[in-house]
C-alpha cells in the first residue's frame, strides 16, 4: 500500500491487489462493509485518526485488481452551512421536467429549507433537505440513503438559496 498526501486534507491511498484482497474492499459489500475496511486501512496505515471520521472516499479500481482510493477529510471550515445538516435527506432527479414537477410540489407544500445542486455532466438534479419528504418519489425522485453530502459539495454546483422557488415557477 502506498500513502500519498496531497495536502493536510487529502490523500490516495494505492492499494495493490493483494491489499484489496487484505483489507476485503469490495464496493459491492455496501457502504458499512466498505467503512470497516476503510478504518482498518487508516489504523494499519497509520494516518491521522481525524481521516476516519468525516471523510468523503472515492474509489478507484485498477484493471490488475488493484484500487486507488482518493480521501478528503471534510471538516466544518469546508461548508458549515452544511456540517449543521447531520440528518440530511437527498433525493436524485435525472430529468429535468420531473425535477421542476417536484420543485413546484415542494413549493406548494411549503417543505423545510432546501439545497438544490446540479450535476452538468451526468444532467442530475439533487435535493438536499432537513426533512424526508417521500411524495418526491412520485415526480422520479431517488432517495439516496447512502449518498454522502460531501459527494454534492465537490462534484455539483450549488444554486442559490431560493432555487426551488424559482424553478417551481417554471411547471
């Protein structure tokens, strides 16, 4: 295994195969399975325990059996308008007309604060709410249950506060 920092909150860890086989990272075992993993390979690593809690880790897969697993510790100074969200809801839109549908019912309804983020590339639409709000399956909406906020915050653009009024103008 090798340890590279990149800067005081991040890290690759490059794991060969054997170390893949070693610490049983398998992303199809689930996300808790994948965290026990993860913790095994910070404690043996000997890195600095604050990489264990907070982290957003993406993995990598390499075509030998090997992986390459980018960390980022995330911590309030990232975005504490979103660390207070512990009990956070996100629901996934990947067409715009069901998005701007669940905008208006959202509006309508009068839901909790909310956070919208955009996807470009993958034309994905996230709600992110304080508030589980199930109606939002009927527009198309995927509840992510073990869709980290840290993924949004580094992969998505972030609309205004007011976004949902806004787009629930547009159905």
């Amino acid at each position: 295994m090798e340890v590279i920092r990149i800067k005081s909150n991040k890290l690759i860890l490059s794991l060969t195969k054997d170390d893949v086989a070693k610490y049983s990272v398998n992303k199809a075992s689930g996300a808790e399975k994948l965290k026990e993993s993860y913790s095994r390979i910070i404690t043996d690593a000997k890195i600095d325990t604050s990489f264990l809690s907070g982290a957003f880790v993406q993995i990598f897969d390499f075509q030998d059996g090997g992986c390459e697993m980018f960390v980022t510790k995330i911590s309030e100074d990232n975005d504490p308008d979103l660390y207070e969200k512990s009990g956070s809801y996100i629901y996934k839109f990947s067409n715009i007309n069901s998005f701007i549908a669940a905008c208006h019912a959202y509006e309508q309804r009068k839901g909790t604060d909310a956070k919208i983020y955009i996807q470009r590339e993958k034309r994905n639409f996230y709600i992110l709410m304080e508030q589980d709000l199930p109606y939002l399956k009927e527009f198309g909406g995927q509840k992510c249950d073990c869709f980290p906020i840290e993924y949004l915050i580094e992969h998505c653009k972030s609309l205004n506060t007011d976004a949902i009024k806004r787009i629930a103008a547009l159905a």
